[in-house]
C-alpha cells in the first residue's frame, strides 16, 4: 500500500531562499529514489517561513530506505540549521473511497 509521508518544517526569517535551492538541487534526486512515486513542496498560505514536503512512496520500506540512505542524511544535515521549530512529520495511509453510486 502507497505511503504518504508529509514534513512540516518551519525556517528561521530569512533562511527560506537557503531552503528552497537545497530543495531544488535535492528535488530530482529524491524523486528518483528507488520507490519514491511522487513529492511536492507547499508553502503555507499564512505563514511565507512554513513549507511542507508531500511525498508518495511504495511502501514503509522503501520510505525507510531513503531515510537510512546518504542522500537524506546529506540533504538533512544541511537543511536542519536552518529550522525555527522542530519539523513535523507523519506518515499516512489514503483511504479508498468507494465508486460513485455505491
């Protein structure tokens, strides 16, 4: 079952344009991950120093994988300092919905 993993992060004032070149330079890097099937970057509407990373994996294994592997360890070191808070992050399930008219 696909997993959705989602990582809230806030950044110290002035550290988002730091943030955003490591996350453009790691981007393509994750999203060929061996089992990652998706990611994305939100901003949050309300407060510009809040973004959230959207990723879709295969399974816990291979979401586990990437985060024992130096590609994460590499991007995290780096991106780490420059926090505000503590991320947030959570792993989830999506629930089928059933067909329409059922």
């Amino acid at each position: 079952m696909m997993l959705i993993r989602i990582v809230r992060m806030t950044f110290q004032p002035g550290q988002t344009e730091a943030f955003l070149a490591i996350f453009r330079e790691s981007q393509p890097l994750i999203r060929a991950f061996l089992g990652c099937r998706h990611l994305e970057l939100w901003q949050d509407a309300g407060h510009p120093s809040v973004y959230c990373t959207c990723s879709h994996w295969e399974n816990e294994a291979a979401l586990e994988a990437y985060r024992q592997s130096e590609l994460f360890r590499s991007t995290w070191a780096r991106t780490r300092p420059l926090f505000s808070a503590p991320p947030q992050a959570f792993s989830v399930y999506q629930v089928p919905q059933p067909e329409a008219g059922k």
